[in-house]
C-alpha cells in the first residue's frame, strides 16, 4: 500500500474500485446453496491470484454484485473474463445440472461502473440490502 488508501505495484499508484453485475443464461435462478457458495470461493480464488481485492460479494439467485478492486495495468476485463470463465467451466462441472439447464452459464454482458461518485460505504451497503430486499419481495 503506497498513499493512503491507494493501491500501487511497481509502476502505479492507484484507486480502481468497480461495481460489477452479471447474470446467469436467460437470468435463470440458478446461483443458490452449493452453487452459489462454490461461486464465492472460485471469485476470491481468481482475486488472490490476480491481486484483485474483492471488498464485496452479493449472489442472488439470478445475478451476481461484486465491489472489486483491480490492478489497472491487468484490467478490469481481464478479471471479468477470467472469473466468469473458470466459474463456467468448474460449476458447470461441479454441479451437473446446470448443464441440462443452460448452453452455457453466464450471458456474454454484464454491467460495470467505476466507484467515485457515492462513498464506498454506501454502495456496501446497497449490495448487502440487495438480499434482504429480493427476500422480502418473494415472501410479502
């Protein structure tokens, strides 16, 4: 850690934080119990190897939040792309029937927004209540 609270590697000192949503194929509700917390580890695995820091994680059935923050020069896309793509392959092989379920796990899209607008802590705090909300909604 170089400035305080800014990342730095060699070459740069920096504070890239990333508001990531993705869902699965045809936004099926797939991302539930086993699947979803194998989803968690396969997501902070690819953060320790790529020194990405995830500072939040929200998986609802149907989309994934993630708070991340991500070394500039390996590239917001890259993590993207690499957590999705080993997620595919090893859910997909873990957990059988998702295959019966889905050509392919994840749609090719996902939305991304840097954070600097709002305070981390209250876009924290967005992602936590997104479960509590969609609970409360399905059993109003």
């Amino acid at each position: 850690m170089g400035i305080s609270g800014y990342k730095s590697n060699k070459h740069i000192v920096y504070s890239n934080k990333y508001h990531v949503v993705w869902c699965p194929k045809y936004r099926r509700s797939v991302l539930v119990d086993e699947v979803a917390s194998r989803l968690r580890e396969i997501i902070l695995d690819v953060a320790d190897e790529t020194a990405s820091e995830v500072l939040e994680i929200e998986i609802m059935p149907d989309h994934v939040h993630l708070l991340c923050e991500v070394d500039p020069q390996f590239g917001i896309h890259r993590f993207i792309k690499l957590v999705k793509g080993r997620s595919s392959r090893l859910l997909r092989s873990e957990f059988p029937h998702l295959k019966s379920r889905l050509p392919t796990l994840w749609s090719h899209s996902y939305f991304l927004s840097t954070v600097g607008g709002a305070p981390l802590e209250i876009i924290k705090q967005y992602i936590e209540n997104q479960s509590w909300q969609k609970t409360k909604t399905h059993h109003s």
